[in-house]
C-alpha cells in the first residue's frame, strides 16, 4: 500500500475550484526531427507505450474511509491514454498570443481526480511569433498538467525523462529500476491503518515539537542579530495579493544563460541570485508603470528541494521554502543584486538550520476533512485580503536539461515550467534552464495580472540593465 505523504495529500486539500493544485508545462517541439513523419496517432501511442508501466502515470488516489487519513495510490485498473493525452488546435493566426489564450484556458481546467493526475494536450498548428522561435515555422506544443501532490519541480522534471531522449532516434531515457505498481488494499486494512496512525499521532506530535519550539528560538535569536531570512507576514500589498479566481493568464520569456552566468562570475553570486535580481527588477518596472510600485520591498516564497538532505524515502514532495526580499525598492540592478546576495546567504543559513523534513513532518497533521474545509472557509470569507501579507509571489528556480532533449523524437526548442497559486498569491514565476537558455513562465490569476506580457517583457530589459551596470562598476 502506497500512503501518501502529509505533504502531497496538502495539496488534494488545498484544491479548490478556484485554487486549482496542478504545475503546468510548455514544451515546444520541432516535430522536422521525428524519424517519421508527425501524426497525433503515433505520437499518442509512442507516448502510452513509454507510460504504461510507470506507476507515477499510471496510479490514482483512493480516499480512507471517514476521511481518518491520508488518501493511498492504487494502480488505475482502466487507465486509457486517451483519457490523459487530448489533441487540439491553435486558432487562427496560430501565434503566440492565441497560444497564450489557449493554454490560459486549460490552465484553469481541474484535473479528474478519478484517474491518474495528470495530462497532455497535443496542440497542433502553432508558429512562433514570440519568445521562442522565428515566425512561420510551424511548431507542435505539449501543454502539460500533473498535480503537485504527484511531483514537486525536480520529480516533475525528471519524470520527464521517460519521454525524452539525448538523440531523436534514441530511446527516452530512464529513471533507473522500475518500481512495483501500488498494491489496492482492502477497505477493513485503509480503516485498520487509519484508526492506528490516528492512536500514535500524540507520540508523533511530542517528537515534533521539541526541535520546533528550538527552531523558533534559534530564529528569535537570528532575527536580533540582523541575519534571519525575511519574515513571513510583512510583505507590501500589491493588486495580486489577494482572494483569486479559477481564471489564468500566462505569459513566457527567454533569456540568455551564458549572461546570466557571465554575471554570476563578475560578481560572486549565484545564478539563483541574478534570477531573484532579474525578476525583481521587472516586477518593480511593471508596478511603476501600473502607478502601484510600494515604497518597501516585495517579498517571495522560494521553494527549496531537500530532496538529497531528506531522511524520507516516501512522498514525491521533498521540499521546504525560505523567504527573501527581492530588493524591489531599489532602482539600481547592481546594488539589488548585491542586496540579494547578501539576504540570500544569511536565508540559506537560516534555513540550514532547519530540518529537511520539517515541512513535511508537520504536514502530517493536516486532517483531510478540516483542511479542506478551513481552505474552503479562508476563500469564502476573503480572508487573504483582511490580514498581512504573508508573501507577495512564488519564484521557483528548477534546474533543467544542459543540452539538447528530444520529445518523443522531436526536439524540444523551449520548455516553459508554470507553478500554482494561492489565495493572497496570485501570481507565481518559475524559471527553467534549458540547452542554454533560461525560460521564464508566468502564471497569474487572470483578474490579478490581465496581462503578463507587461510583466515578462521587462525581463530581457532588466538582464541588459544588469549586464552594463557590471561592465561599468
């Protein structure tokens, strides 16, 4: 039996119609490299035959009677391809804005939580007009869709990896060993196992709460001596920070990754600390130029994988957050880069210090029943609108393939990650590295952000503003 882990089970309860629990995909391909020529029908099979025997595709959630505990995999029994892999067509002119508008509009469609969680829309007759090709080549783009309690960003990334190859004639690669298909275990033993994990939660409780209560002092201590990470709930209010809608808008860029690491060598930092610098210089532009620029700095949740730190071997979600302020008060992109760097390594420090497996060990508290409804009640009542602002924005940084990757047989010309967001955090940024370049998804609650071209746009600008500071200091 395959328990899912408090975490993954978080994000069932935090799904909402409207807050909707899946991380997204724009993968554009160039279907000239297949060994034969492009059909959906083929492309379609080619990906079930890669699929079929890979649990993470083919399992879906059971819930546990009376909602005791947390839901369990079991092996999908119908599991039909065609109900996960759907082929649809870019309207007419087929550019970059339609494509958009598109994928916007399958962002906010929840996914059937009665079969695997996961999808791929086959979108045909698009030419790339934008950010990521020379206008009137005709491209195919995969829209994905797998829901955060499956994968986080690095196990969404490298499950990847069973439908490409290093070459087009290549088979994809793999993940190592298969692993058995989650046993589907009778109803008497979910509610056996539910009612014991029940009886030994005060044990448990009593386990966590000592190296917590530690953590906080050690945090008091930190934030007195000037060298804690950013403290949650002090975070300006923008116009995306507060109660969303089920609607999305999304928008994509590209950057150069050699600039991004020239940077980094002039000036000692890191490449996540150029991308942090980049998006908060082009979410200062943007505010000023909506007439809403605060005059303290915005606040972001970075997502952290512990994934190599962790003692867990259960769960697909091993990750923690840490907070830093992206310095957009300050005018100058060298100085915030500076800035940045210097809270980033006082927030990694901060961090460190805190177990692996903290996130996920308190999240084993999370009872099905009244998380979803708090989730449920904190939305209805607009809370996220009536208290401070816990962060402003979700940046997330996922390292990506260094060469070239082949989908299925065609090569991948950008892929595009796009991340959730959450009542009072309407708009999440994710940056991916890619065979040289960085691509940058935007995705936003569409009544925060109408546009988020006006947003990304500035991205370019602000590497070029970054890249002549350097050169001239």
């Amino acid at each position: 039996m395959d328990r899912l882990s408090g975490l993954d089970a978080s994000f069932l309860y935090l799904e909402t119609p409207a807050q909707l629990m899946h991380v997204c995909g724009v993968i554009v391909l160039d279907q000239t490299t297949m060994p034969e020529p492009y059909s959906f029908a083929a492309l379609m099979a080619k990906i079930d035959e890669n699929v079929h025997d890979v649990p993470e595709f083919t399992r879906k959630i059971r819930g546990v009677p009376m909602g005791l505990d947390h839901p369990v995999w079991v092996r999908d029994q119908q599991f039909d391809i065609e109900r996960h892999v759907h082929r649809v067509a870019v309207p007419s002119p087929g550019g970059y804005r339609e494509l958009m508008d598109l994928c916007s509009h399958l962002a906010a469609l929840p996914l059937d939580r009665s079969r695997p969680l996961w999808e791929m829309w086959v979108i045909e007759g698009y030419r790339p007009d934008g950010p990521d090709g020379a206008a009137g080549d005709e491209r195919v783009v995969i829209f994905s869709k797998m829901h955060h309690a499956t994968v986080d960003g690095v196990s969404g990334s490298n499950l990847i990896s069973h439908l490409c190859s290093l070459e087009a004639d290549t088979p994809p690669l793999a993940l190592g060993p298969k692993k058995g298909h989650p046993r589907d275990p009778s109803r008497r033993e979910l509610l056996g196992r539910a009612v014991i994990g029940t009886a030994a939660k005060p044990v448990t409780l009593a386990k966590v709460l000592r190296p917590s209560a530690e953590l906080i002092t050690k945090s008091i201590g930190r934030a007195r001596q000037g060298v804690a990470m950013a403290a949650p709930f002090s975070a300006p209010r923008t116009s995306f920070n507060g109660t969303i809608t089920a609607h999305r808008s999304i928008a994509l860029a590209d950057l150069s990754l050699d600039h991004i690491r020239d940077i980094k060598k002039a000036t000692g930092t890191t490449v996540n600390d150029v991308v942090l610098a980049l998006a908060g210089g082009a979410l200062r532009a943007y505010l000023d130029e909506r007439g809403e620029l605060p005059a303290t700095s915005l606040m972001a949740s970075v997502p952290v994988s512990v994934r190599e730190s962790s003692k867990r071997e259960q769960g697909a979600n091993k990750v923690s957050a840490l907070f830093t302020k992206l310095g957009t008060d300050i005018e100058d992109p060298l100085e915030r880069l500076e800035m940045l760097a210097e809270r980033n390594r006082h927030a990694k420090d901060h961090h460190n210090a805190i177990s692996a497996d903290a996130l996920q060990d308190w999240a084993e508290f999370a009872a099905p029943r009244v998380f979803g409804l708090a989730v449920r009640t904190y939305a209805n009542l607009r809370l996220a609108e009536k208290h401070p602002v816990v962060h402003n924005l979700v940046i997330s940084n996922v390292p990506g393939p260094p060469v070239p990757l082949y989908f299925m047989g065609a090569r991948i010309t950008a892929l595009y990650p796009l991340g959730p967001v959450f009542h009072g955090a309407g708009l999440n940024l994710t940056v991916m590295s890619n065979a040289g370049k960085i691509h940058v998804g935007a995705l936003a609650c569409r009544e925060s952000v109408p546009d988020g071209d006006a947003l990304v746009k500035h991205f370019p600008g602000e590497l070029e503003r970054l890249r002549k500071a350097v050169a001239n200091r």
